[in-house]
C-alpha cells in the first residue's frame, strides 16, 4: 500500500527540519457535526490537541478514550471550558489502558453498548520507551501498545465502522517505519519459517530507536492488512462509494510533546534542545490527525503527513515488504485469536 519509487532509506534531521519550519495547514472548515467521533491517547500531547479541535467543530458524540478516568475528566473539563457551547451530553468518557487487552476490548465494548453508529476512530495513543519492559503478557510494552492493542481495537471496531457510511480508521504512526532497512530484516528473509514477531521482539536485538522504528512498520503492515481484509485497495473503498472504512495512517511529524518522559534527564535535555531546533507543536501535529479523518476515499490504505499522501520509500524492497507484510499480518491476527477466539478479521 505504500510507493517505492521516492526518496527511500532513513528519514533525515533535514527532513525533520523541513516539517518544522512547514507545519500543517490549518484543519479545512468541514464541520463534524452529527457524526460520532471515538479518540484514544486523548490525554496528552498530539492526541489531546487534536481531541480540542474536534470538540470545536461540534460532533455529535465525543468518545474520549485516556489511560484513566480521572486523565478523560480533565480533557472533558478542559473543551468545555474552551468550548462552552458544545452539549456536555456529548462527551463521552470510557477508560482505555494500552498494554491490557481486556482493558481494550472493554473499551470497544462500551463502544458498541452505546452507539448505534460510529463514524471517525482516531487511535493515537503510542510509547517509545528506554529500557525493554514488557507488558502483564510478556510482550514487549512498545510493542504491545503501539501495534497491538491498537489493532485489537480496530478489529473489535470493525463492524461498527463498517455498518455506518462512509466511516474512516485512522491509526497515528510515523515515517520512521521507513528507517528499517533490508540489511534489518535479512535474518527473517533468509529463514521464512521464523517468527516475525519474535525476530523483531527479540531482546537480544532491543534498543530503543529499532523498537520504536519496527513497531511502525509493523503497524503499517496491519494498515495494509486490514485494508485487504474488508476487501478494498489502495486509494479505492470498493461497492458502495459511501461504504465505510476508509482506512488510514498519519504522522503528525516530530512534535515537541512528552514522548520522551521515560528517559534519563540527559535524554530529555537532549531532546528538549533537539525539539525546539526542529520540532512542530503539539498543536500543529495534531492538524494532521484531523485533516487526514477528512481526506475521503483516496486516503484508504495510504498515509496522511505534511498536508500530501506519504511520498517517501521503505527502506526494504517491494518484494520484501509484500513477504513480510503477509508474514506479520498473520502473526499478529493468530496472536489476537489465542487472546480472542472468536475475533473477526
């Protein structure tokens, strides 16, 4: 679902530079009006920014999803007080912790308990950690909250989505997937019968940037996945031009919010001056996260970042991308059902 004839390898300092001094238009004016609107990762950052402009554009329902009840409170108080017009009734709280899934599929459950419809799924929630922590079942807590659990989500979701028109999913990831060359991935390719979870979740390869860069590609691979389960193709929502998902990724670009709150102060000083060099507000990434539930059929299987469709090369081959795609695509669905029997994908 992604091109192959761009620039390719790793994304640059300069590239980040780039975004950074062009952020993201403004939102178009379209309104959100009478549509049910389901946020997760709402409580900070990029996530809480783009939860503040969507309340502004009065949606029908708001289904604010944070880590904790208290965390969805305080974003709640905090778009009413900035818009005092919108219906309190509105809004929606229902807690979401990432690295349980019972707590995920509890969310999708109060999802369908009280909705009848559900027309934009924004999932924002992501981690980049320093050291190797795994979550209550053993997988790696990077892992686990920024590819797992968010498809968990949208795989529970999924009939919700697809029984209300002309619905859009839209993961929030990164372009860093393309910093994950053939030379990373080599050991898989030579041995088709090993896991593919478990190579790139193996602690023995962990550091902290490989982590976070695998992830995303690994999310992609989902987005590409999910896009050929309901039967589309990229750019196309195939059947009913009004049918739903449209199925998407965005990256909000390098922003200056609380990612690195894990580390070591050096760390965070570090990052602090590197942000303010290049990085865009929170607010400004967050434009991205809008706009993309905005972009209609021809952003169905594709990536939303710096107001165009993702132009930019993996750096692994095509040949690669579509062996590892199908490879992870079906670790990740075998791993949910042993969670899950019955999940429908």
């Amino acid at each position: 679902m992604v091109q192959f004839n761009g620039p390719n390898g790793k994304v640059t300092v300069a590239y980040l530079r780039q975004g950074g001094l062009n952020p993201p238009a403004e939102p178009p004016s379209e309104s959100f009006a009478g549509k049910t609107v389901a946020i997760t990762g709402c409580a900070s950052g990029i996530g809480y920014e783009a939860a503040m402009r969507i309340a502004e554009l009065k949606p029908k329902k708001l289904i604010l999803g944070a880590r904790t009840a208290e965390k969805a409170e305080r974003v709640k108080c905090d778009i009413l007080a900035k818009v005092p017009s919108l219906d309190e009734a509105a809004i929606q709280l229902v807690p979401v912790e990432y690295t349980s899934f019972s707590s995920v599929s509890q969310f999708a459950a109060t999802i369908r308990q009280t909705t009848q419809t559900l027309d934009c799924l924004l999932l924002s929630a992501g981690v980049a950690l320093p050291t190797r922590e795994t979550a209550e079942d053993g997988w790696p807590t990077t892992f686990k909250v920024n590819v797992l659990a968010p498809t968990l989500l949208a795989i529970e979701l999924l009939p919700l989505l697809r029984a209300t028109p002309g619905s859009v999913l839209e993961f929030v990831n990164s372009i860093s997937y393309c910093n994950v060359t053939s030379q990373d991935v080599a050991p898989l390719l030579d041995d088709p019968a090993m896991s593919t979870l478990a190579y790139f979740n193996g602690p023995e390869r962990w550091t902290t940037q490989r982590a976070y860069y695998e992830a995303k590609l690994m999310l992609m691979f989902v987005l590409d996945g999910l896009v050929e389960a309901i039967g589309d193709d990229q750019g196309t929502v195939r059947g009913n031009p009004a049918a739903g998902p449209i199925v998407l990724a965005c990256c909000p670009g390098q922003c200056k919010t609380s990612l690195y709150r894990e580390f070591p102060a050096g760390v965070r000083w570090f990052m602090a001056i590197f942000n303010a060099v290049i990085a865009r507000t929170a607010e400004q990434g967050s434009r991205t996260l809008v706009t993309g539930l905005l972009q209609g059929r021809e952003a169905n299987g594709r990536m939303w970042v710096n107001d165009h469709y993702d132009d930019w090369s993996p750096g692994i081959t095509e040949a690669e991308w579509k062996s590892l795609q199908q490879r992870v695509w079906s670790e990740v669905k075998e791993l949910l059902r042993g969670y899950k029997p019955d999940l429908d994908s």
